[in-house]
C-alpha cells in the first residue's frame, strides 16, 4: 500500500536537486536565478515535509506502524524512504533550517564569484541530509552520508585559497569518510547476521534473535561511525576550524549535519541498545566530549568559535543521551540544538553589536562557598520537589532520565549561586531562583511532550544493571564537580597558575595539534 507521505518524502530531495541544477547551469557571479531558485526550492522542500508529517500524523498510528513494520509491505519508494514520526519530524526540522539558512545565504553571498555553484552545493547538501532522515535502510543512509560529506567538502573550499581553509576541509574529509567507511563495513556484518539491511525489519529482528558476534561488531562500528560525524572527543579538531567557510555554510553545518552521528544512532537504537559495550562506550565518549568541549568553550574569546566548541560540548551530550538510551530525549536535543545554532551562527554578528552597545555593567558579585553550597543544595531540592510531583502525576520515570535532570540542574545551580552572593541584588536573588525552578518544570514538560511524540516509536530505556548504575553515578557526579568548579572558578581567577591554564584549555589542550601532526594537517597542499 502506497501512502501519500512515501510521495512526499521522496519529492522533498527531489525538489532540492532539481533547483541545485538549475544553479549548477549558472555557476558564476549574481545569477539570474539566485534568489527565487534556491529560496523556492528549500521552501517547497519544507512544506512537502510538513505534509508528510500531517498525513503521518493523522491517518493513524496503528495503521503505518503495521505498514512500516512489515518489510514485505513495503515496496517502491517506501522500500528507500521511511515516513515515520521520527522521520517526518527531522525532516522538517531539515526542511526549516535550509530555507532560514538558504534565505540568508542568498543575501550574504550577493555578489560572490562562484555564487550559484555555492547555491548549487547548498542544496545539495540539503537534499542528501533530506534522504539521510527518512532512509528506510541503512545501504540508502550510508550512500546519503557519503554524498553529504563529499558536498560539504566542496563548501568547505569555497575560498580555496585560504590555507586554513584547505586543511580543515582535509581533516574534516578524513574523518568523515572514516564513518562511511565503518557505516559501510558494519552495514554488510548486519546483512550477513540478518540477511537485511532495511531499518523496520532490524528493529524487529534484533530483540527476537540477538546479536551475535557480527551484531556486535556491526554495533561497535556504528557507534564509532556516530563519534566521528558528531565530532566527538579526541577527533573533534576539524569542527572547530570550519570557520574558514561562509557563515552559511558553519550554520548548515553545525545546526543540521552535525547531527547525523545522532541520527544514525536512533535510527539503529534497537541494535545498539542490544550491545551493552556500545551503550557503555557512548555515555563514556559522550560524558567526557560533553564536559571538555563545555569546559574549553567558556575560555574562547571569539565568538563563533565558543559556538564551535559549544557544539562539541552539546553533541556530547547528545551520544550521552543515547548511551543512557533516552532516545525520545536525544532526538528532542537534535531539534532544539538545531533550532538553537542555527539562530546563533545567523544573528552572530548582530549579537557582538548589539553587547558592543550596551551599558557596562557594575561589578560583579562573586558567590563565596556557603553561596555555591546553597545554591547546589537549593536547586537540587527544587528538582526532587518537582520529580515528585511529576511522577505522582505522570507516573514514574526511569533512573536514566532522572540522572539526566539532575546533570542539567547543576547547571542551573550556577546561575542561582550568582544570586546568592553577597552582593547580589535581591531582585537578582529572586530572578535566579524561578529560573531554576522554570528549567526543573520544562525538562519534565519537555521530556512528556518527547516521549508523547516519538516514544511508541523508539525503545524504552533498559533496566539499569550493575554496569548502567556504575555509568550512571559518575556521569552525575563528573557533571556535578565541573559544574562547582565552574561556580567557584571566580575565587582563584586571578591566580598565576589559572592564567597559564587558561592558555592550554583555550588551545583544547593542543589534541588538535597533535592529530594534524598525526594525519598530515600541517602539509597543505595547493590545489582543490
């Protein structure tokens, strides 16, 4: 049976393409056709994306669930496409950030030389990222992912002549063709333990035979597939360089691509939720990627760089939550990430106005120990208060999940800590302490929407054992100490050993130094 949203899902890319050709025949300077092509065709794109996901989501769930489970009931383009709700919905997320970043492009690269081939490649990149969200198997992700990246490659040479340039487009070349690679290595290990590759049919096959040893394996391969694209701990180097591109391009990059590690992962969650190696490995990889990208960002001065290195910090996060196998979580942060980098990239330039003009402020007041203390003691309380209300109402929630809401709490307890000083305002006081308890009722307000939206269509979160408890502690507690550190860092500021650490964390502490050494990066060469 044939659904209008299989039509859907696969005229979106196709839409893009079309117009990508049409700014391919005008590669040059101020094409006739560089505003309404690209623009018409990313809008086009978005609302097929919609309709798909309104006729997902009102032609019944039981329904396409059945269609979609069953491999033999699908044939056509609903054997390459899967208009899901998870699918449906990251493509629209895709469709939205193209046409707010493919409306800006056309105004920021008026007048460019080789402006409709920039146009060109920007839907292209879009179009391959469409197919990547709906892919029905993992041979048509892997073939998305490789087109991905070899497009991305050529926005990222838009200015060839840029020797920083060169080297970031090659790192960033190396590393995600070491995904595809280990995507494709793990794509034929699953056909030769299930003898298929198509997503519905893993997730079924999966709990009902077990991995294997070559489930395991293939396991293991997706997850390191996923590190490499999300840019994780320690290869995370080329994303912090890819500023030598047009800005449209870092916000494409770091609001959409980026996250196709994370999409991968939840598409295969069945498969990787099965290996408790894998889960283990992303909660430690993403634990630590989180902490280091978070801990370097506060040290950069330039600001799209502090967004770079925010964007390894939240991918981290993000593979975190997918260890933890909070999968509805996890996709909840690919859209708000997505949403929220987009804008920052875009109005970038307008921010660093806008705090130019404004009115210095006063001193600072700068929490003492009691204050940090308190403000730990006052948030987490806040949150138990609150989880429990929660739960009365909703019913109870995994250990997982309520892990994860205390992590972001500790970060709200830094804000009320700077209501607690001393010399803090009373109005400050009070504004510090709503806010954490407004963030305590949207993680939970958010996480029900998530789990209304995509939780019959992603696994639940397994019962933690010996292995997932242990995991689980000192993800809290390393979330916890950094999260003080960073409370109390103003009292040793000013000490001569903070100034020299400051250098070496601001540098990443040079691992990207020492991967171009590794790889090659310092030799650049002089052509495409």
């Amino acid at each position: 049976m044939a659904y209008s949203a299989d039509v859907t899902a696969a005229l979106a890319p196709l839409v893009l393409l079309t117009g990508a050709a049409l700014m391919m025949a005008q590669p040059g300077r101020r094409p006739p056709l560089a505003r309404r092509v690209p623009q018409g065709a990313s809008l086009l794109a978005l609302l097929l994306a919609v309709a798909g996901a309104l006729d997902i989501a009102f032609a019944g769930a039981a329904e396409k669930g059945a269609g979609l489970r069953d491999p033999a009931a699908r044939d056509g383009l609903a054997a390459l496409l899967r208009p899901d709700a998870v699918g449906a919905s990251l493509a629209v997320l895709v469709g939205f950030i193209g046409w707010v970043v493919t409306r800006y492009a056309t105004r920021f690269m008026d007048g460019e030389a080789r402006e409709g081939r920039f146009h060109a490649l920007m839907l292209c990149t879009l179009a391959s990222v469409m197919v990547l969200v709906q892919a029905a198997n993992l041979a048509v992700a892997t073939g998305a992912l490789v087109v991905t990246g070899a497009v991305l490659r050529g926005l990222l040479l838009f200015y060839p002549e840029r020797t920083a340039a060169r080297r970031a487009a090659t790192k960033f070349a190396l590393v995600w063709h070491a995904g595809d690679a280990a995507l494709a290595l793990a794509t034929g290990l699953l056909w030769l333990r299930f003898g298929t590759v198509d997503l519905a049919a893993l997730a079924a096959l999966v709990p009902a035979q077990g991995l294997g040893a070559a489930g395991q394996a293939a396991a293991a391969l997706v997850v390191l597939a996923a590190v490499l694209k999300t840019a994780a701990f320690p290869v995370h180097g080329w994303l912090t360089e890819v500023m030598e591109a047009p800005t449209p391009v870092s916000a494409l990059l770091h609001a959409g691509v980026i996250n196709a590690g994370g999409v991968l992962l939840i598409r295969l969650a069945e498969l990787v939720q099965a290996s408790a190696a894998a889960m283990a490995a992303l909660v430690l990889l993403g634990g630590l990627t989180a902490l280091f990208g978070a801990v370097v960002m506060l040290t950069q001065s330039a600001v799209k760089t502090a967004l770079a290195w925010s964007t390894v910090g939240q991918m981290g996060f993000m593979l975190m939550q997918c260890g933890l196998g909070l999968w509805p979580l996890a996709l909840l942060h690919i859209v708000a990430h997505g949403l929220y980098k987009s804008h920052a990239f875009l109005t970038a330039g307008m921010a660093v106005a806008e705090v130019g003009a404004a009115r210095r402020p006063g001193p600072v007041a700068v929490p003492g120990w009691g204050a940090v203390l308190q403000a730990f003691a006052l948030a987490l309380l806040l949150y138990a208060a609150m989880a429990g209300a929660i739960m009365a109402i909703a019913g109870p929630k995994s250990p997982q999940a309520l892990a994860l809401g205390a992590m972001l709490v500790f970060g709200v307890a830094y804000l009320v800590a700077q209501g607690l000083a001393d010399a803090a305002p009373r109005a400050l006081t009070r504004r510090t302490v709503v806010a954490s308890l407004a963030a305590t009722v949207a993680y939970f307000g958010f996480q029900l929407g998530a789990q209304a939206l995509w939780g019959a269509h992603l696994p639940a979160p397994p019962t933690p054992g010996p292995l997932e408890w242990a995991l689980i502690v000192l993800a809290v507690v390393s979330f916890g100490l950094v999260a003080l550190a960073q409370a109390l860092f103003p009292l040793w500021a000013h000490h001569p050993a903070t100034a020299g650490l400051r250098v070496h964390v601001a540098n990443g502490l040079y691992l990207n130094a020492l991967i171009d050494r590794a790889i090659g990066g310092f030799r650049v060469v002089t052509g495409k």
